[in-house]
C-alpha cells in the first residue's frame, strides 16, 4: 500500500513537473509571437515620408530585438534539451530570457523618453526634411548605447541576478515575470496632463468641433475649423494647445481611454508586454506636441516641419475666412484652420 502511494506520488510529481513548464513556454511562445506581429505591422502601416528621429530607430530595434527574442525562444522550445558553446539550453532558459528582458524593458522607459523629448525640442524648429548623415549616426548610436547600458546593468547588478535565483528557485514553474514602475509612473503622467490640458482649453476645443466643416483643398478633403486670430502670447499658447489636443485626440484618444481603464482596474501588465512599438508611437507623438507648444514662437509653419509624426497630423493651414462658399466672418480677426 505504501509503495503504491508513493508511485502515485511519483508520478504527480512527474506530471506537475513536465507540463507546466510546457504551458509557461507555450504562453510566452504565443505572446511573443503577438507581440512581434504587432510590432511589425505598425512599422508597416505608419507614414513614410516622414523626419527621421530617435525615436524611430529606438522603434525600429525594439521590433529586431522582440524578434530575436522570438527566435531564440522558438528554437530552444523546439529542441527543448541542447548544448550551444558549451552552455546546456533547457525550457527554463525561456522563462530566464523573458525575465532578462523584461527587466531591462522595464528600466528604459525614462532614459528613451528623456533622449526623444530633448531631440524633438532641439530639431522640432529645423525646416530640413532629412537629418544631416551625422545626426543618423548619433541616432544609431545612441540606440546602441541605450540597449548596452540597459542589459548592463540588469546582468551586472548582485541584486537584480540574487533574485531571479531566488523567484526562480522557490517557484520553478510559474516564470514570475516583473512590471515596469517606470512605465507606471509615465502612464499616470500622460494622463494627468492630457486631463489637465483638456481641462484649460476644453471651451476652445468644442467650439473648434462644433464650428468644423469638411471642404475640398488642393483636390483633397480636408478639416476647417474657425478660430479668432490673436496675437496676445497667452492667447496664441492656449489656441496652439487647443489644435495640438484635437490632432492628438483625434488619433489617440481610443488609446488614452486604454490608458485611464488600466489605471482605474490597477492591471499589470508585463514589462516585455508594455515596452511595444504602438506604445513608443503613442509616447512619441505625446512628446512631439510637448515640444511642439514649448517651442511654438520659435516654429516655422512650413510642409517639412510638420512631418515628423508617423501617425498625427499636426499640420495647419491659416487663410483669411472670406471663401466664396463660406459665409462671411462674424469678427475681422477669424481665421480658418485646415489640419
């Protein structure tokens, strides 16, 4: 009897052991897969012909690095049991590599905001439509230098590889998968000024909508909003917070929603999940209309400045509102405001 209920055991312990390892590997296997999927198709679908950045490139490496991810991943979970350089791979080096990079995920959303805000502050006033070849290359590497530092200092910190040891030991076979508190603290902060600029200008923002009318220019449909013209500098900030609110709703709001529900529900979300190309795109063009309404005297209303937003509009048109098909202008100072 006793040797029959120690079989038993023996062979729960087997079981528990064989498959749960197998689904962590396959949830993480389909997850990547997603993720990647996602990250290449908004590469594909975003505008062209648009100014390089920073952030671009860090888009760009991200996806290649989700990918490489993917791949490393898939092979070890094909072969499940292999030597490589004299390193033996196993189905736990899939949960150790998600936790490396997920770490590391986790800790660059600060440094990669911080280097995109301060080059669209600096170039966002530039007319050319292309960086000079050495602004490429300080793109590329800063990207370089940026992705080094982060696993860096996951792989170099005592602390940081004591307690993958310690969550990996006591709980094998749950692949404990960390947070990022960074991006916590830059999603609360997106929301917050989007509510409080919302909150300032929303007078403007609803005569703006309500006054908006669709008309044909230079062959194309495009968006005409009437707006008093003045040349007081607190009247221009808030006029120009007003447009570059409407352009980011207009695109982002499905997002911002998104944002204020995890917020409210306390979700958490992986950091290798969080850290995505859709996610960087919504930051970047956060970002752009920051600079866009710091800089606003110094900006130029010329084709080139305006592209440099893969997915936003922030294009405008100024013209005397004394069109043949329109009525007449309430006040002389009117203006039309095509984006």
């Amino acid at each position: 009897m006793a040797a029959l209920l120690c079989e038993n055991c023996s062979g729960q312990y087997h079981y528990t052991q064989v498959t749960q390892p197998l689904e962590i590997s396959c949830m993480l296997l389909l997850v990547m897969l997603g993720k990647v999927f996602l990250d290449f198709f908004m590469l594909q679908v975003k505008q062209k012909n648009v100014k390089v950045s920073f952030m671009g490139y860090f888009c760009v490496s991200l996806a290649l690095l989700d990918f490489t991810l993917l791949l490393s991943i898939s092979f070890i979970f094909c072969l499940e049991d292999f030597a490589l350089w004299g390193v033996r791979f196993t189905k736990y080096h899939i949960c150790l590599l998600t936790q490396i990079v997920s770490l590391t995920y986790g800790i660059l959303h600060f440094p990669v905001y911080l280097v995109a805000g301060l080059d669209y502050y600096m170039t966002i006033a530039q007319t050319s439509h292309f960086p000079k070849r050495g602004q490429r290359l300080l793109y590329v590497f800063a990207v370089v230098v940026i992705w080094i530092s982060g696993f860096f200092c996951i792989l170099k910190v005592p602390a940081v590889y004591e307690e993958l040891e310690i969550q990996n030991r006591f709980s094998p076979y749950q692949c404990p998968l960390y947070t990022s508190v960074q991006s916590y603290s830059v999603s609360c902060a997106v929301v917050l000024l989007v509510g409080t600029a919302l909150a300032a200008c929303w007078r403007e923002a609803v005569a703006m909508l309500l006054s908006v009318r669709v008309v044909s220019f230079a062959s194309q449909p495009v968006l005409m909003f009437c707006l008093s013209n003045s040349s007081s500098s607190t009247c221009l900030k808030r006029q120009v917070l007003t447009r570059l609110l409407v352009c980011f709703l207009g695109t982002w709001a499905p997002f911002v929603l998104l944002q204020i529900i995890i917020l409210f529900l306390g979700a958490r979300i992986p950091a290798y999940v969080e850290m995505n190309v859709p996610w960087l795109y919504f930051i970047n063009s956060f970002l752009i209309a920051v600079a866009y309404w710091c800089r606003c005297h110094d900006v130029e209303l010329t084709e080139e400045m305006w592209s440099t937003d893969p997915f936003v509009s922030w294009k405008f048109c100024f013209m005397p509102f004394n069109n043949e098909n329109t009525e007449p202008a309430d006040k002389p100072g009117t203006v039309i405001v095509i984006c």
